[in-house]
C-alpha cells in the first residue's frame, strides 16, 4: 500500500503523540470538539456492528479507525455546503449532521431513511463506486451559478481513484472552476485488492496536478491535520479559486463490510501496526497531556454518547415496516407512467 512518508505527508500530531507542526494547532475548544465527534462516531461505528449480528441491521461496512479522515472533513462544512458520501462514510454523515435514528433506519433498508432531512445538502450512501465526484461537480456547479459561497464535498476510497469517473469530474470541476473539495481516503484496500495492486503511483494527491488543481496529502489518521486541510479547501473554494484534492492516508482494519473475512487476502501484522496509530487515541492521549481532558470528560462523554445513540435505536424500532410498493416511491419527485404501472401492478401482487 501506499507508505506513510512524513516527507510528503501533512502532519500535526504525529503517531506517538508528538506535535510537529505547533503553528497549526487550533484553539482548545476546537481540539475536543474534534476529540468528541470521533469518539462519536466511533460509537455508532461498533453498535452497528453488534447490531448486525443481532439480526436488526441490515449489511453494514465499517470505518472504524478512519474517523479522523471522515470527521475531520466533515467538520469543515456548514449545513448550507453538500456532502455526497459514499458507502463507508456513514461517520462523515453523522458528524455532518445527519441524524443517528435516520442513519440506523437507512442500514435497515427502512424507507424512513431513504430520505435525506431537508435541512441537510446530503445525498444517500451511494454503493457505485467514484459516482459521487462527478454528482459533486454538478451541485457545486449550481451553487456557484446561483451567486452562492457554498461548496460540495465528495468522497471516494483508493479503488475510485482507477474509476473513469473520477478522472472526469476532476477535469470538470477543474474547468468549470467549481467550489468541490475531492476527499479520497487512501485506506490500503479496494475491497480485497491492494493500493500497490491498483497502481503504480505511492501519492495520489499528485493526480490532481493533471487537471491544473491543488492536491494535498495527509496523515488521515491525525485529525488536527485532516481539519486544517479540508478547511483551507473549503475556504478557498469559498474564494471562488476552484476545487482540491486531498488525499487522506489511513487503514481499512475493520473489514469490508460486515460480511467479509479479510484474513483471506491480507495478514494482520499490518493491521496491527495501523492500530497503533489509531487516532481516537492519539488525541486523546495529547489531550489528557495537555489537561484538557480527562476520566470525568470521558465519562460523561461515554454517557451522552450512548444514551443519544439508544434512543436513536428506539426511535428506529417504531418505524412500520415498509410496503413493497414502498421501493417506488423516491425514484422520481413525480412518477413517471411506467413508475405508475409498475406501482399499480406491484399492489395487485401483493394484494392477491
């Protein structure tokens, strides 16, 4: 897989804790709010799983260990800006906004969570793979023809940097001057198929220098680093000066989805390694260094975090089952007659 190379890399806090870079620390009430959007996140990340094996959760693929590369960016955003994740970027959504009883509803294929809140610029779990960057283009494109500041950001892995469409859309954006931040977490693995299998390249950042925009690369596992990253790009997309890459280097070490065995295509002294850089822990253990943080924060933390998350669950548990007539319903805002007619046979089918 691509190598951790601090020669290349945007680092602030290092992997044993160690600030190298003290003129981009932010103030302490943006450290542990970055601090609690991980710890969050992480919490919905291990509960889905559990549910799963409870039978009240639907297939589900982990993040944990990339919360940083996904809260980091997030946390960049307002709720006027878009956020187009992809399918392992349920914690960027939840940090974004999207709510826990939705987010539980949308992994149990309940219709309930089909519909993103109006209140929130954010499309669905999409599964095809690099769709997101060309749909970003698009709705940072409008916003910038509707006299707006507000930006899209769009999320990809390693494997949809080979897809065609990332290529594409960041032409596009580069042409169009779009206000887009192109996040691609470099997390070692295209389902079971290696970064180093994929290609021959060790920064993808730099693919970004053949469309004429700015690429960054950085430790996706420090997320002091990952915020000050993505909220430079947004800021200057804001500027109107035109879409970013940034790449985030991190590590899958939770499997695929839930119903995979990575042990069949990868060994875990790797995964090992990656867990020692894990970066809920790492800031942590500089916030406590720092007594800006401690047993009774991180227990009272632990507290709302898990009586947010089981009301969220309870809320999800009243949700009726859906009709299969249901599975129509969102295609278009106004049905289409084949959409009718499917609708109305559907109904005779179920009905008899």
């Amino acid at each position: 897989m691509t190598t951790n190379s601090t020669a290349d890399l945007l680092q602030v806090l290092n992997e044993h804790g160690e600030v190298v870079r003290p003129d981009l620390l932010p103030d302490a009430s943006t450290l542990t709010m970055l601090y609690r959007a991980m710890r969050r996140i992480r919490h919905f990340d291990e509960r889905a799983v559990v549910l799963h094996r409870q039978g009240r959760m639907g297939v589900f693929p982990p993040y944990g260990g990339m919360e940083a590369s996904q809260a980091g960016t997030a946390l960049a955003l307002t709720p006027e800006d878009w956020l187009l994740p992809t399918y392992r970027d349920t914690g960027a959504a939840l940090a974004y906004g999207l709510p826990v009883s939705t987010t539980v509803a949308y992994w149990r294929t309940s219709p309930h969570g089909w519909a993103m809140p109006e209140h929130l610029k954010v499309l669905p779990f999409y599964i095809p793979i690099a769709t997101q960057y060309p749909h970003a283009v698009g709705c940072a494109v409008a916003e910038a023809r509707q006299g707006t500041q507000n930006v899209a950001m769009a999320y990809i892995g390693d494997g949809g940097s080979s897809e065609g469409q990332f290529h594409e859309a960041l032409n596009f954006a580069g042409a169009l001057n779009a206000p887009c931040v192109f996040i691609l977490q470099n997390n070692g693995w295209a389902i079971s198929v290696p970064t180093r299998t994929q290609t021959r390249a060790t920064n993808l950042s730099k693919r970004a220098d053949g469309y004429g925009i700015p690429g960054v690369r950085v430790d996706g596992n420090d997320i002091i680093a990952v915020y000050h990253a993505a909220s430079e790009a947004v800021a200057r997309a804001r500027r109107s000066e035109g879409p970013t890459l940034i790449e985030t280097v991190t590590y899958r070490v939770k499997p695929h989805t839930v119903s995979d065995d990575p042990s069949r295509y990868r060994t875990e002294d790797l995964t090992r390694e990656w867990e020692a850089k894990d970066p809920v822990v790492r800031l942590a253990a500089y916030l406590r260094a720092q007594k800006l943080w401690d047993d009774a924060h991180e227990d009272a933390l632990q507290s709302e975090i898990v009586e947010e998350f089981e009301a969220a669950v309870r809320e999800a548990d009243t949700y009726p089952e859906p009709s299969p007539t249901e599975i129509l319903d969102h295609v278009f805002a106004e049905p289409t007659p084949q959409l009718r007619a499917q609708g109305e046979e559907l109904r005779r089918e179920v009905n008899a």
